[in-house]
C-alpha cells in the first residue's frame, strides 16, 4: 500500500515507532553503535535493526483490519484493509494503553531503536524511561476497563518476524525453564532480586554470556540453550532486557575484536615501516617490482598480510622521500636565486636600461650561485632584478616630478599675489603689454626666480596673461559706472590727473557706492591708462600728420618753384599753398592738423629747399639715427612677443575711441551707438574666449 501523504502537522507522527525530534533519555547503554575502526560498517544485529515490530507497542489481532508498514525513509504507518486508506497515526485498536492514556497530555509516547518505550515531556523537551505517575495511573484504569485483554506495558517476547505470540519450541522452553529457576536464583540471592542494582544485573548477566563463550554473530535460540539453565539467566527479569543486553554485549565483542586487529595491523605497519627505512637503496624513484623481489623473503615483508596494504605503504613511502627531495630542491634554488640578486644588485654595470646581451658579455651565468640554476632562472631573476630598478626608476622621477610641481605651483602663487601687488599700486593695467610689464618686475626675487627655471610649462607670460583677462572681467563692471562718474563730475579725465584727485572726484557719487574701495582703485588705473594712452596715441597721430605734410610741402614746393627757388624764400604758407597745388589744402594732414604746426613744417621745408648742403648732412645724421633705431628695435624684439594680443586690444581701444567719438559729435544717436557698443562687445569677448586659459586647465598641464 502507498504510504499517506505527508502530514503539516508533526504532531500527527508522534506515536510512530520512532520520532525524530523526541531524543532518547542520555543512558549509556542505549548509545548507537559506531562504525568499525577501519571502516567496516557493524552489522545489522550490532546496529540493532530487526524486521520484528518493536515490542510493548501493541499489535493487531487476528480479525484487525489494520496492518503496519515502512515506508521508503524508514518511518511507520499504518494500513485498513477495508478502507484502503493509509495513516501516519497509530489506530486505537493498536495503541497500548500508555499511548491512550498520554493523549491529550503534554507526554509523548516514543521507542527507542531496541524498541523500548520512553515518554518525551513537550513542555520542557525533556526525555524520561520511567511511566509518569499520572500516565500510570490512567493506564492501569484502561487495563480495568479492557476485561481480559493483555497490558501492553508487559514484555511479548517474539521471534524477530512477527508480532504475534511466539510458537517456536525454544520460547516454551525458555518460559519453563525461566519459571523452573526463579525460586532456586531468588533463595539464592537473599532478596527479591539478589543484586543491589540493576548495572550488578547487568554485569553478572554479561558475565554469563561471557562464560558461555557467546559469539558476536551467534543467534538467540542458539545462546538461549546455552544459557537458559544457568541461575544468572534470571538476573533479569523479561526477555526483552536480555536481548538488549545481549546486542549491546555482542557490540562491545566487535569493537574490541576491531581494536585488536587494528593493534595488529598498526604493529605490522611500524615493522614495515622500519624495514623501509633501513633499506639504503631505496629512493625516490624506486619501483615495486625491483623491491618486491629483492625484499619478497623478509619476515617484516611478510608481517603484512594484505598485498595491497604492502604495495600502498611502500608508495606512500616513497612519495614521502619524493616530497623531501622536492623541498630540498626548492631551498637549494631559493638560496641560489639570493645569492644571485645579491650579485646582480652590487654590480656596477646593472642598472635599469641594461639587457641581457650586457649581463651575458659580463658573465652572469658564471656568477655566483648561477651554476647550479636552470638558464630560465636566471633570465628570471635578471628580469626582476631590472623590473625592481625600474619601478625604483619610475618611483624617483615620480617624486622628483610631484615636487617640481608642487614647486611651480608655489612660484606660480608667489608671481600671481607680485602681479596683484603691482596691479593694486598702479603700475600696469589689464591691457599692458607683457613687455613692459616684464622691465617693471624683473628686479623683484619672485619673478626673476620664476623666469630662471627650465622647461616649465606655464611661463611667467601665461600666467600674466591669465591674469590680464581675470582683471579686465574683474573690473569691466565697476569701471563703465566709474566711468560714468567721471564724466558727470569732472568730464573729461585728463592724463596728468592723479589718482587721489580722481578718487577725491567721485568720492560721494551713487554710481560707485555699490562698489569697493579696490574694485574703485583698479577702475580708475584702466580709466586712467586708458587717457594716458588716448594721449600718447593722438602726439602719435599728429606726429604722423606731420611727416605727411612735410613730405607734401617738399614734394609741391619743389615742383612749384623749381624755376626761381630765390622766390621761394620771400613767400608766405598762403602764396605757396595757391602756388603748388590745391591738393596741398586738400589733404587729410594739413585739415587736421592747426595753422602754428603747419606753419612750422613749411619754414622747416623752405630751409630744407634753399639750404639743400645742410639738409644732406641732417639727412645723413638722421640716417645714422634711424640705424640705431632699427638696432635698438631688435634689441626690443622680445617685446613683440604678444603682438597678437597688442593688435586685438588696439582694436578694442579703436573701438572706444570710436564710441567717444560719436559720443561727442552725435548726442542724438545714443541709441544707434548703444547696438553698435553692444555688437562690438560681444565680438571682444568672443576674442577673450579664444585667449583665456583656465586656472584648472593650466593646474593640469
């Protein structure tokens, strides 16, 4: 029949033969057998399996419906033939009267692997043998109320194949002879049972066993007829405790048969051992065969039974000397590879760069501790040894290169707080030329300790360049409401203003009240630059209208009074100009330039005309002068290092003056003049875009 499905309840397995979860009380005989000493599982028996149901549990009568069974995993269950259903829980009609009085209670009725029943207390997970009181008692009414039917509490003794009475002749006589000499042992031993305990029972009933020469496979009709008519049969009282004692005592046979064989074969070993080891021709690649015959005839050959054993202990021997030589072949080779480094790192001629071809002319394989290592060794040991130089190498320029950074950053902050110290008194602005700067700081020890380092990759003139830009954003807004304020309180700023005088001038204006007094300090050095280079521009300019017109009043006058030059001298500017040419007072020189300057080029010119003698030897003076100034031009060839830069701010400052220009000839076209500001301004900073370096970026390089 198949087994019932398992049930979600564990509580419904409690009553089967044997439950897992409710241990056995902790007595010593009813420990489990252990496996032999040499891994030979025990028998059937010493394991105290049986195909007998296990005792006091009860059984079904001839006319029961109820059948027991195991299942695949070894546990109990119980089938009805009439309704062919199958059931973890033991049926009432099989129950003992222990296990029908312990229903509804905490106590659980449990058996042991002999088949002895012991109660499990669900409350304090405690295991007991002995019947609780109050489940005595219930079971002793249950047996009242049976009338005639056997307690399960007594012992049934049976056959090992069936849980119905035994019929066998050996039980008859067992019974008979058990009865026969009870009286005899109880007079006998002075009590009702004659031992002060029941471990002296125990002991006299294996004493009898041991007597009797009970063998560890013997069976129990064959003992019973050797021990039934023995007084020391009757030292317990019920079959079933015999048989108990019986497997434990046939287990404790085997256990010491086991350990004497395993004494005898440790002893066999230890000789075998000792032979081996005595035998100086036997090495690591010694071979089975060759010991076999030279060793077959020796007694502590012999003394191993099992040719087997033989062959495994001399293999095992010799992978131990196998093993050893290994290891000693390792320490060789590691003190030679030591001594070999040890050379390698005292040589001269290794260094990080060298190769093989140099350590091979240098004889390195004929160093020491190289003549006992594979060539591969040393070509190993040479690698590491220039891999370690190497890395050292790379380390050392590592540090060397994060301290020069760490250097340069510190003379690039130095040079930055010169550049806004310098800025701050006035001295350049954000539109000077990296040139002129560098004669103004090339006597303070930041720059000049700055500029005397090599190979750096952000130089002095990045650095003012960034600086430069990060002013000219800085002071772009303060400077236009600066700006503002000038104009409303003293107009024009001119060039030869002092800076006080024009802090003085915007002092208490709205326009700058917003700002600081640095911002304020920095706007009014671009403001006044930005005069003091309008100025410098416009003598430029002039000088140029100058030139030009001389260059007119040379060419005309000479064509005009080529035929009379003695009339030249008594003629006024009026009479030349109408004489020459009227080109003369249509020129961009002469209509920008005022009457007193013109004046002069013309008596200048006329000199010239009627003096030619004097005016070749001023011209070769001036050529003499010209020649040092192309020479002191490339001298100043460094200056125009930043022309770009200069052409770009020349630009933006043309494009201020245009502004101002318009500024002043058209008051009505503010607006006009608002886009074009706004058009150029945009086209400025898109240029500053191109030239600006970022802080993080130069900090990368």
């Amino acid at each position: 029949p198949p087994p019932p499905r398992r049930p979600t309840d564990p509580a419904v397995r409690t009553t089967s033969h044997q439950h897992p979860t409710h241990p056995t009380p902790g007595q010593g005989r009813w420990r489990r057998p252990r496996l032999g000493l040499q891994g030979r599982v025990p028998s059937a028996r010493a394991l105290g399996v049986t195909n007998a149901a296990p005792l006091n549990m009860g059984g079904p009568g001839a006319n029961s419906v109820w059948e027991e069974h195991t299942s695949a995993d070894g546990t109990k269950f119980f089938y009805n033939k009439k309704t062919q259903q199958s059931t973890w829980k033991k049926p009432a009609e099989l129950q003992s009267p222990e296990e029908k009085a312990a229903e509804g209670t905490k106590w659980r009725v449990c058996y042991s692997d002999g088949g002895k029943m012991y109660f499990f207390d669900q409350e304090s997970q405690q295991s007991v043998w002995t019947v609780p009181p109050d489940i005595a008692k219930r079971a002793s009414e249950i047996r009242g109320q049976e009338n005639g039917k056997p307690s399960s509490s007594e012992p049934v003794p049976t056959d090992g194949k069936s849980l119905t009475k035994p019929s066998s002749t050996a039980t008859k006589v067992e019974e008979k002879a058990g009865a026969t000499m009870a009286t005899s042992a109880v007079s006998a031993s002075g009590g009702k049972d004659g031992y002060a305990n029941k471990e002296e029972a125990v002991q006299t009933f294996k004493s009898l066993l041991k007597d009797k020469s009970v063998g560890q496979k013997d069976k129990w009709a064959q003992i019973m007829q050797k021990i039934i008519h023995d007084p020391r049969y009757q030292a317990l009282k019920t079959v079933k405790e015999r048989k108990v004692i019986l497997l434990e005592y046939q287990d404790e046979l085997y256990i010491e048969e086991e350990e004497t064989q395993l004494a005898k074969e440790r002893k066999a070993r230890k000789m075998y051992t000792e032979m081996l080891e005595t035998t100086e021709w036997i090495n690591e690649k010694a071979s089975w065969k060759n010991f076999k015959e030279k060793m077959g005839e020796d007694a502590r050959f012999l003394i191993v039974e099992d040719e087997r054993d033989r062959k495994e202990y001399f293999w095992e021997y010799v992978d131990d000397l196998e093993e050893k030589a290994r290891k000693m072949r390792r320490e060789k080779r590691k003190e030679n590879l030591a001594k070999l480094k040890t050379f390698l790192s005292t040589c001269k001629w290794m260094t990080a760069e060298t190769t093989w071809r140099v350590a091979k002319d240098n004889k390195i394989e004929e160093a020491d501790g190289a003549k006992d290592l594979d060539h591969k060794d040393i070509i190993d040991c040479f690698d590491g040894i220039v891999r370690q130089l190497r890395n050292e190498e790379r380390e050392r320029k590592a540090r060397e290169k994060e301290k020069r950074r760490k250097t340069e950053r510190k003379m690039r902050d130095n040079f930055r707080n010169l550049l806004n110290e310098r800025a701050m008194k006035g001295e350049f602005h954000s539109k000077s030329n990296w040139a002129d700067v560098k004669e103004i700081l090339q006597k303070d020890e930041r720059y000049s300790e700055f500029a005397k380092t090599e190979n750096l990759k952000i130089t002095p003139a990045d650095i003012f360049e960034d600086f430069a830009t990060d002013l000219e954003e800085r002071v772009a807004s303060p400077k236009k409401h600066v700006k503002v304020a000038l104009k409303s309180s003293i107009g024009t700023v001119n060039p030869d203003s002092g800076i006080e005088e024009l802090k003085e001038a915007i002092k208490n204006h709205k326009e700058v009240r917003d700002f600081s007094e640095e911002e304020i300090q920095l706007a009014l050095f671009e403001v006044l630059a930005k005069a003091k280079y309008k100025a410098k521009e416009k003598e430029r300019r002039m000088k140029r209208y100058v030139k030009e017109l001389e260059k007119d009043f040379k060419k005309y006058l000479a064509r005009g009074y080529a035929d009379n030059m003695k009339a030249l001298k008594s003629a006024t500017l009026e009479q030349a100009v109408e004489k020459c040419s009227s080109k003369m007072s249509g020129s961009s020189a002469y209509e920008k330039l005022d009457q007193e300057k013109i004046q002069s080029s013309f008596e200048k010119i006329k000199e010239a005309l009627l003096n030619p003698t004097k005016e070749s030897s001023k011209n070769d003076e001036g050529d003499g002068t010209d020649a040092k100034m192309d020479v002191d031009e490339k001298d100043s060839s460094d200056k125009e290092k930043s022309k770009r830069k200069k052409k770009k701010r020349k630009k933006e400052d043309d494009d201020d003056d245009d502004d101002e220009r318009d500024e002043e000839e058209d008051e009505d076209g503010k607006k006009k003049k608002k886009k074009k500001s706004s058009k150029r301004e945009r086209k400025s900073k898109k240029s500053k875009k191109k030239r600006r370096r970022d802080d993080s970026r130069s900090e990368s390089r």
